[in-house]
C-alpha cells in the first residue's frame, strides 16, 4: 500500500509505504508526483517505509522506467524506514538521483520532517 500526501504550497511529498507494492499504485503515485514537480518545480520528498514486503515484478519494472526520471528532479529526500537493510542500501540512491538523500529510524520521524523542511 502507497499513501501520497502532499500540504498545499509546499514542495514537500510525504510517501508511506507498508505491505507490498502493487504497479497500480506504484503508477498512481508516480503520476501524483509528476503534477506536483509540474506545479513546484524541484519537490522534496519523506518516504516512510514499514512491513515493506516486497513489489511486484511489473512495479519494479515502472518504477525503472517511471520513477528514476522523477527522481531526478528531487532536491532532497529522507527515508524512514525499520528495516536496516534499507538503510544499508542508501547508497544505491546516488545511481538515480542527486538529491541530498539522508536514512532514518522509524523512532526519527520527527527529525526527518525537520531534515526536510530545513
């Protein structure tokens, strides 16, 4: 499940995911956040990742070919997330964005909304 949500006039995008990720949803979000790089230029993004399960192939696959130039027109982004091999993979990030990408715990909710909002 994705969970978008975004504050009128700010460029900031909070992104929960938990359980596995569908294409559909994947889809609907990445169309979410190309009207929001549209309307705000450069966009800041708070991804917060919990009982991540995993994605379907067809998702990964959109996120390759969709996501990645999206990310790319991100300034910043904080990941919050309880696993620690997704905190272990943050430097991977380098590959499709350079956006200032910074990791945190789930008990570190509230310094990643101020990391980003900084």
């Amino acid at each position: 499940m994705i969970q978008y949500q975004t504050t009128p006039d700010s460029p900031v995008v909070e992104i929960s995911v938990e359980g596995k990720i569908t294409d559909h949803e994947l889809r609907e979000t990445i169309e979410r956040m190309r009207s929001d790089l549209e309307l705000n230029g450069k966009t800041r993004v708070l991804e917060r990742i919990e009982h991540f399960s995993g994605i379907e192939p067809k998702a990964l696959w959109t996120d390759m070919t969709l996501g990645v130039p999206l990310a790319r027109k991100i300034t910043r982004a904080a990941v919050v997330a309880d696993a620690g091999w997704i905190h272990a993979s943050m430097h991977l990030a380098r590959f499709f964005t350079k956006a200032e990408v910074k990791a945190f715990h789930v008990n570190e909710l509230e310094q990643a909304r101020a990391w980003i909002n900084a």
